[in-house]
C-alpha cells in the first residue's frame, strides 16, 4: 500500500508543479481573463483532489492540519459543478493554499523514506 500512496504524492507534487508553472508571472488579472490558464489550473486541481482521495488513512493521519476532506470536495466541484465553479477561489486556491499544502506534501513523502 505504501507504493501506492507514494504514487499519489507523487502525482500531487506533480499537478502542484504544473500549477506553479502555469501561474509564473501571471497576474490575478491575467488568469482572470485567460481561460486557457484557468482550465490547466482547474484540471491540476482536480487531480491534486482524486489522487487525495485514494491516499490511505495512515498517510492522511501523518498531517492532521491538512483539509484532506476540502481538498476533495473542491475537485467533486471543479468536476461536477464546472459551470459554478468560482475563478476568484481558484485564484486563491492556487496562490495561497497550494504552496502550503505542498510543504505539507513534501514532508510526507521525507517522513515515508526515512
């Protein structure tokens, strides 16, 4: 089961990473106006939430100050609400809470190979 977990976290840290590359240099401005952005963000976002979901309870008990749950919910959003999906939260999501929760994720996968 570790492997699998490891997998997860991995495609995490990944769909964090695109995220990154997707926002470098562009304004709250800019990434409200370009939904070629938006949608690369949303679909990181949404595999950030499904590979979540299929982390086992162990790995989630590791960081008890993650919201594994909200994390979820936004990805059922991202997916079955696409046409409420609000870009302001995803805005925020991005560049707030997802370099947060990459620290948290990193710590993790250290704490998994030591």
């Amino acid at each position: 089961m570790e492997k699998n977990n490891t997998v997860y976290l991995r495609h995490i840290i990944d769909a964090i990473e695109k995220i990154e590359k997707y926002l470098s240099g562009v304004s709250e401005e800019s990434f409200v106006s370009n939904s070629l952005v938006q949608d690369g963000v949303i679909r990181q976002l949404g595999i950030i939430g499904e590979a979540t979901r299929h982390l086992s309870n162990e790995i989630r008990q590791m960081d008890d100050t993650v919201p594994w749950q909200d994390i979820s919910d936004m990805r059922n959003k991202l997916i079955h609400d696409y046409f409420g999906v609000d870009i302001d939260t995803v805005w925020i999501t991005a560049k707030e809470d997802i370099p947060v929760f990459k620290k948290q994720i990193e710590v993790i996968i250290k704490n998994l190979s030591e």
